[in-house]
C-alpha cells in the first residue's frame, strides 16, 4: 500500500521502463512539491537494511531530507513505514518540521537510477568560461550526498558466489560513481568493512586506518624523521574482503584523479543491537551469518542451538575477539562523514569501540538480557575466520568528533527488545519449530499476546510449525492448556487455538485445539491422489476442525472458485489460498473476492 503522509514514496521503478521518467506512488504531487523547492537531500543507496535503515532515520532526526533507494531484495517495504513514523515521532516530540523523505523500489545498477537522479535537479545558469560568452543553462542537482550500503556481505556466501559479489559490489561501484560523477554528485561515503586489513587482525594491536592504504603517504616517525609509508594488502581471506579492498582501491585512485571528489570509507567493526524503539532491527531475507542474528534465532526458537567456531584462539576464554559496536552508533558515524571538513579527496576512517568482546562474552550479555540460557555447540575455525578483530578509533575521535556510546549490554538489552516487539508485530501466532521449542519460550510468547490483547481484541493464536508425533501430544496439550488459562477463555468469547501440523494426524490430536491445519502446500500437491488418500482417511466427525493451506494456485480465478467449492464439500472448518504470482504473502489476493462469494454462495461458513 503506498503512503498518504506528506513524505512521498515511489515504487515499481523498473530496470529497463518504457518512458525517460521513474513511476511514482499516490504521493506524487508531494514528491514534486518537493522538488520544486530548494531543498537539498541525502541520496542512501540500500537505505532499508540494517545498517541502512538506521543511517536514514539518524539523517532524518539532525534533519537531513532522505531519499532512499532499495531493491528490497534483502530488505522489506514495511521498514520504510517505521522509519518514517519513528522520524515523524521524534520530529514531533523535538518540537520540529519532518523532513522531507522520498522512497524509489530500484536497483542502484539499473537505468532507472540515471532518471532518478535527473528528476533531483534544478535547471540553472552558469557564467561561461569565456569572458565574452554568454552564461550556459545547466542541470544542478538537489542530492549532495550520497551513502552506498547496497552491497552483499556474506563471508561464507562470497566463497561459494565469488562472480556474484565482485558484480554487485565491485562492477556495481564503478558504474555508480561514474553516474553520480556526470550529474556532479561528489559527496560519497562509502560502506567498507575491518575485513579490508586480512590477517592484520592477527597482529595484536589495535587496528589503524594506516595498516591498509592505497597509495604512498609520507608521514613523521617517532623520531622526526620523515618517512614514506607504502601500500601493502595481506592476508584477504575471501572474495568479500577482496571485493571491500578492490572498491576502496578504485574510489582512492578516483580522488587522486580528480580532487573534486570527497570520498570517505568507513571501516565497520562488528555493527549489533537496534534502535531503542525495538521497531527497527536486522531483518534480512536470507539465512543470517553473524553472530548476534544467529543469537537471535536460538533465542526465538528458530534455531535449536548456537554453533561457535574456534575455541582455541589466543584469547580470554578461547573464543575470537570481535569489536562490536552499536547500530546506532555506527549510523552517527555516517552523519559526522558527511559533515566532516576532510582536507583531502579520500579518507578512510575505522568505526569501531575500541574494544574487545569474546564470542563467549557476547552470548553471556544476550543471556542476561534475555533471562535465557543460550544453548551452544563448539565447533572447528572456519575459513576466513581471524581470531581477534578491534579498531583503534583516534582518527575518527580526532577528525570526524565522533566515538562510540553504547556499551555491549546496552547492545544487547535493544536487541533483545526488537526481539519482543517482533514476536508481537509479526501476528498472534507462536513458533513451536516441530516440538524442539522450550515450553518456556512457548508461553513467554503466550505471555506477550496476552498482554497485547488488553488494548486489540485477538480472537484466537496460531502455533505454527507443531509437532505431528502422537509421542508429543502432552507437550501440545500443556500449550493449549496455558493458553486457556492465561486468557481466561471462555464459551462467550470467540478464542480459537489453531495448530499447524501441515500433515494429517491422529484423531487424538484434535481434542485440545479449535482448528488443525491437517494440510500447507502448493496446489500440485494438493491434486496428487497420495494426499487426497490421505486426506480422506481424516474421520468426518472431525473434518469441521481441520482446515487446509493451498499455496501458489494458478492466476484462474475458476480455479480458486473449483478448489474452494471441493474443500467445502469436504466439511473442512478453514481453508486459506495463496496466489502463485505475487503471492499470498505479500498482497491480499484477488482470487479471496471469488473464496468470499463462492463461501457465501453456498450459505456455508469454512
């Protein structure tokens, strides 16, 4: 659904359009209100990840105008929703004006990005070189910075998909800096990473922004003496490293050739933790690969247990050393780069604490935000792996005012809270992960719905991903059991508790619930005569609790109408569909106006 707020949104830009001019969502007259007017903007490329999301509400509070351009390829558009309303709050309790934000759904390598940035700028004239010609009309853009965060980030992915990262992240560059150079757009700050300094880590100091440079820099040693340090790359472990190392060589060499340019590269330690709120957080599409999200989901029962990689570093407790720094933070950082007077074209600065975490000190402070024992399994080094990684943070103190505040505890208790926030934003539901899931976890999440439902009247709970053993029938049963009892459920009010098994199983497991999903897969499933055998073999007495999840049907709305009609028919209790094209998931699908009609039809609730 698109904006009705004053700030404006575009989507739907496609890569290749069909006229000169990125589309735009029902806010369009806002979008070019604003660039009729003087305002300048901060242009975030990938301004809807982790990292990003919290750069652009940051930019946002200082007030800075924002346009944020993201694929969502490993973001979602309901982030933009919350950092304009956290935005909007803060802007309101502040006692002053929202900025203006803009939303483009691009990618940054596309075509679209050059019609977008030819729609942020003014016509304006110049004096001509010549002291008899006349002044020349030309385009001056309203973006005067822009943050590149679009780039992929995965260790262990980069090893297994080398092509795939030094296309996105390297060939990608290149072609942005080039655009962003012909619409003289020459503020850059660029997202690196510590992995640049390789096995340097190793070297048991702190890490400086010295230990990798891209060009000879002359400097004065201990003694007065000038000296003449050179560049030197050692140790990068993987095709992601080499792809950070590779972009920060070309933008260095970029400055060098043309002194216009002011490009900084932030060197990110270990960025953890959330905004305070608990609404904004790390929320990737992929399977995570850090340490804090994999905290995460051992905590949500997602994940049974925490793997640790390498026990027998030279470490405190064996485990490696990390720098982990608050999100928060690290997105301040990128604010005080943007406003730095920086004397020279290329800079690259550390953002880091200063300080050393173990892996294992990590997990205790998640533990004790939590109040939750975190199970762990100790496991070999992995490839690419350094066993201590801190920043020595004087350059960025020094020149950019900047330094870290948040303590790793502080890290961990924000963390913990967007965790319970999720739970709650997500649905009345409850992950039960096939049995593996404490009861503990179980009704902590119980407890969380509970007092949610003080101020929304929810009418049931969802435990999702159950158990089919019959073995763990006791188990559900203490689920259902608590759930009565912590609501207080009664016969006048209509609560329902729904498990979902996804298969057919014992009639026994119909006593406690309201509602069984005894079946969640696609359509072509759904028609194979071993499902439909066993479908059948669920007793008729109990047909009006099951219910059946039919995913990815056809776009055939009499398709919809036939499969609704046979589910009925069946005497199921409950049905839901999902559309193959854009999915269920993501829009209300069109085909539920002919579910609706064909239920109703019939007089038959299901």
């Amino acid at each position: 659904m698109l904006s009705s707020s004053s700030t404006s949104e575009s989507l739907s830009v496609s890569s290749t359009p069909t006229t000169p001019e990125p589309s735009f969502g029902d806010d369009f007259a806002s979008h070019q209100e604003s660039l009729t007017s003087t305002a300048t903007f901060t242009l975030v490329i990938g301004g809807l990840g982790y990292i990003g999301s919290h750069t652009s509400l940051e930019l946002l509070k200082v007030g800075y105008n924002v346009i944020i351009v993201d694929d969502l390829s490993n973001s979602f558009h309901s982030v933009f929703t919350r950092v304009r309303k956290l935005a909007e709050k803060y802007c309101h309790e502040s006692h002053r004006s929202m900025p203006i934000l803009h939303f483009h759904n691009l990618d940054y390598r596309s075509k679209s990005l050059r019609f977008l940035l030819e729609s942020y700028s003014d016509l304006v004239t110049v004096p001509s070189s010549s002291p008899q010609g006349s002044p020349i009309l030309t385009h001056r853009s309203k973006i005067t910075g822009v943050i590149h965060f679009a780039a992929y980030k995965s260790v262990s992915e980069s090893i297994l998909k080398p092509a795939q990262y030094y296309r996105n992240n390297v060939c990608g560059l290149v072609e942005l800096v080039e655009l962003l150079g012909k619409h003289d757009i020459r503020n850059f700050v660029f997202s690196s990473s510590a992995t640049v300094y390789g096995t340097k880590a190793d070297g048991g100091h702190p890490l400086r922004e010295e230990d990798l440079i891209h060009h000879p820099e002359v400097y004065m040693d201990e003694n007065g003496k000038e000296q003449v340090r050179m560049p030197v790359v050692q140790g990068l472990l993987s095709p992601y490293a080499r792809s950070k190392y590779f972009c920060e060589a070309i933008l260095a060499d970029m400055a060098l050739s043309d002194p216009d340019w002011r490009i900084v590269a932030l060197r990110y330690f270990n960025p953890i933790g959330c905004d305070r709120s608990g609404l904004l957080g790390e929320e990737a599409r992929g399977v995570p690969s850090n340490l804090f999200p994999m905290i995460s989901q051992v905590l949500t029962g997602e994940r049974k247990e925490l793997e640790i990689f390498g026990t027998d570093w030279d470490t405190r407790d064996g485990t490696a050393v990390r720098d982990f720094i608050h999100v928060s933070d690290l997105a301040r950082g990128h604010i005080a780069a943007l406003s730095a007077d920086i004397n020279t074209p290329f800079r690259s600065f550390n953002l880091g604490t200063g300080n050393g975490t173990t892996v294992m000190e990590a997990v205790a402070s998640l533990e004790q935000a939590s109040r939750q024992q975190i199970p762990v399994r100790l496991a070999p080094r992995r490839n690419g792996d350094v066993g201590s990684c801190v920043a020595a943070n004087a350059r960025s103190v020094k020149e950019l005012g900047w330094s870290a505040t948040e303590s790793i505890s502080q890290c961990a208790a924000d963390l913990w809270n967007f965790i319970l926030k999720q739970e709650v934003d997500r649905s009345p539901q409850v992950g039960d992960i096939y049995g593996h899931r404490s009861l503990d976890a179980i009704f902590r999440d119980i407890d969380v719905y509970h007092d949610w439902n003080h101020d929304l009247r929810l009418e049931g709970i969802f435990v999702d991903e159950t158990p089919s053993d019959p073995k763990l029938l006791p188990y559900m049963s203490t689920i259902a059991r608590y759930t009565r009892k912590k609501w207080h459920q009664t016969s006048d009010r209509f609560n329902l508790i729904v498990y979902n098994p996804g298969v057919v199983v014992n009639p026994a497991y119909f006593e406690d619930p309201n509602l069984v999903v005894i079946f969640e897969q696609s359509e072509s499933h759904w028609r194979s005569p071993k499902i439909q055998k066993s479908i059948a073999q669920v007793p008729p007495e109990l047909r009006s609790k099951a219910v059946a999840i039919v995913h990815s049907l056809t776009e055939s709305l009499g398709d919809a109408a036939q499969l609704t009609n046979e589910i009925r028919l069946l005497g199921f209790g409950g049905l839901y569909l999902t559309e193959q094209v854009g999915g269920g998931f993501s829009k209300w699908p069109v085909m539920w106006v002919t579910v609706t009609t064909e239920i109703g039809g019939k007089n038959r609730s299901c």
